[in-house]
C-alpha cells in the first residue's frame, strides 16, 4: 500500500513539473504566486543590491533581480549554478521537512509528506527541470528508504531521467536538462569513485582535496564542460577554485535567507533582525564573485 502511494505521489510530482505553465494559473488562485511576490518585497526591503538579488537566486531561483553585470560575473566565475534552483535546495526542504514531520508520524507518511512539501516547492520555484530532477531523485530515495531498501543515487537519477523523457522525449534538447543529468551523474557517480581512488592512493593532499571537496567540484565540471563548449563555445578554467572557495558558504545563506524570507513574510521586523548575518555572507559571496569573475591577466 505504502509503495502505491508513493509512487502516485511521484507520478504527480512528474506531472506538476512538466505542466508548470498550466498549474501556474491554478496555484494564483490558492496565492502561492502572490507569496512568492511577498518574499521577493521582503528582500527588497531589507537587502541592498545584489546582495538581495543573491539571497533571492541561491533560495528561491529567482533570477529576475540580478543585473546584467553580477550575472556576467556569475557565469565568468563558474557560479552561475547557485542562482538556479537546484538539488541542494531540494534536498535541504525536504530533510527538513522530514524531520520535522517524523516528531508526529511514521516514517512512511513522514516521507509521503515530505514528497508533498518538494511539489510545493517546485510549484514555488517556477517548476524549472533542475528542480523536477532533484525532487524526482529525492523522492525515489524516499520510497527506497520507506521499502527497507538503499537507494542507489545513479538508479535513481536513471529512473528520474526516464520518467521525464517518457512524458515530454523533447527536453532530451534542452540545454539545463543535460547539465543538470550531466552535473547530478557526476556528482553521484563520478565523485564517490574519484575520493575513493584518492584516498587509496595516500597522497598527502588527500586531506585538503576532501575538506575542499575538489572532487564533487571537479566531477561536476568534467562532465559539464563538454555541454558548455559544445553550446556556447567557452568553459570557466577558474570555475574549480571558485566553487572550492564559494559553495562552502551557499548553505549558510539558504539558512539565514531563507529564515529572512520567511520570517519577514509573516513578520516584518522578523527579517530585520536576520537581516544582518544574511547581508554579511551575500555580501563577502558577491566580493568573492566579482574576484574570480573579473579580468585575469
């Protein structure tokens, strides 16, 4: 019964991803549209400029905020990733909504819930296909741990990627569907085998490459790479540093600017108060951005 349910619940969540354009009119009417507005004011009001274009892309996705100049600086840097909502984004909203709900229910409705609160989420971000991948993927781990079995995150990736192609085979051509397979299977695949082969070997930077994690940067990239040439004709050799640098502090801003956003949605003074921690790392991540992203000799 339990696999039943899950699986209906995936199968919706493959479905709201692939009629986004449709739910949106829907979901205005229940005022998710004029929420995600509200929290967009809500760093308006309480960032400057672009820390609260950052805070808005790194949380939510939303890309509209930034100037043309920052987002040139993001793409020369290699960090162009963090303002589009991603598997990290996923996975944190639906960690958390798992142990929030598993104060109150077993872990089988714990993880039916979850599932529930990631649709709400993709709806929230626009439904854009990093975030359908990432929630597919998370929910297959769900039903995996709710059947008593460890979901390998290749299996299910591969099975993420074959329900989306079998509902709509054209976003095969889609250039953020193949980075983000291509980004997920290096992460998942390639980075385990890289750390593992490291460590084995004993090198004596073993220890610093880990802490870093210069391997899920570098299996990302390897893998990515090919698509950027491939489509636009360029590749960020700095992207490896930059991300070694930038992405440690990405879930410290989640966390203050998504307790901004929120807090400041439901009480204004809330967001001031938080305010400060969150302009603090938006700000010392857009001097960071700006470096890697600027001229180099």
């Amino acid at each position: 019964m339990k696999w039943r349910v899950l699986l209906l619940v995936v199968l919706m969540l493959v479905r709201v991803g692939f009629n986004s354009v449709n739910i949106s009119q829907t979901i205005s009417l229940k005022g998710v549209d004029n929420w995600r507005m509200k929290l967009v004011g809500v760093a308006a009001r309480n960032l400057p400029e672009p820390e609260g274009a950052l805070v808005l892309g790194v949380v939510l996705g939303y890309k509209s905020s930034l100037s043309r100049e920052f987002y040139q600086s993001l793409i020369n840097s290699g960090t162009v990733h963090m303002v589009v909502a991603s598997g990290y984004n996923i996975m944190v909203v639906a960690g958390l909504a798992l142990s929030g709900f598993l104060f109150f229910v077993s872990r089988g409705w714990a993880s039916v819930l979850a599932i529930g609160v990631m649709i709400f989420y993709v709806i929230l971000t626009g439904g854009e296909i990093s975030v359908v991948r990432a929630a597919l993927m998370g929910s297959m781990v769900f039903v995996g741990a709710v059947l008593g079995r460890g979901a390998k995150a290749w299996w299910s990736l591969a099975l993420a990627v074959w329900l989306m192609l079998m509902i709509d085979p054209s976003i095969v051509g889609s250039i953020s569907f193949q980075l983000s397979v291509a980004a997920t299977f290096g992460v998942t695949v390639l980075a385990p085998y890289f750390k593992k082969r490291l460590e084995e070997s004993g090198a004596s930077l073993a220890g610093l490459v880990e802490k870093l994690d210069l391997t899920t940067s570098f299996s990302a990239l390897i893998l990515t790479w090919p698509i950027i040439w491939f489509h636009f004709g360029r590749g960020s050799l700095i992207s490896l540093v930059s991300n070694a640098v930038i992405l440690p502090l990405v879930p410290l801003l989640m966390a203050f600017g998504g307790l901004m956003l929120a807090g400041g949605a439901l009480f204004g003074p809330m967001a001031m108060l938080i305010s400060w921690p969150t302009y603090a790392l938006a700000h010392l991540m857009v001097i960071l951005v700006r470096l890697f992203g600027g001229p180099w000799p």
